[in-house]
C-alpha cells in the first residue's frame, strides 16, 4: 500500500519550546490508534521560518502554524479523514 500524505513537525527550538514534543507524541499515538502508520510519513523536520507562531507542522507541503496540542486532533481529522 503506497502512502500518500507527508507530515513533518517543526523540530526547530522555538517550536520546542510551545509544546511541538507534546503534539509528536499525540500524533505518533493517533496514527497507531487510527490504523495508518502504513499511509502517512511523519517525520521531524528543520525550522520553517514561521518560528513566533509555532508549533509548526506541514502536511504535504503546506504549512499550519499554531499546532497546539487542543489543536491537533482536529486538524488530523481534517486532513486524514480520506483514509478513514
Ligand atoms: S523553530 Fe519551528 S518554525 Fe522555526
């Protein structure tokens, strides 16, 4: 099965400093939950360069700024809900 959508979260000190570590763990665990570690890619990744609104996470090459944690499932639920 090919997989089809990229992630990557801002591993970048200012995006650590907002809670990014907090948003990896919760999408490490919805992945698993939701049965698609064998559809999207998540990885860590370099600075964005939109360091003052992290977290950052870019999904498939568009950035979304703000990734906090009372944000993140909703925006997985968004952007994922094709595989489900
Ligand atoms: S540290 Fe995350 S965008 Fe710069």
């Amino acid at each position: 099965m090919s997989r089809e959508t990229e992630m990557h979260i801002c591993l970048g000190s200012s995006c650590f400093s907002r809670g990014n570590k907090d948003v990896v763990i919760f999408i490490r665990d919805y992945l698993k939950k939701n049965h698609l570690e064998d559809k999207v890619i998540f990885k860590g990744g370099r600075c964005m360069g939109h360091c003052s609104n992290g977290p950052n996470l870019m999904i498939n090459e568009v950035i979304k700024e703000g990734v906090t944690i009372s944000k993140i499932e909703a925006i997985l639920d968004q952007e994922l809900v094709k595989f489900k």
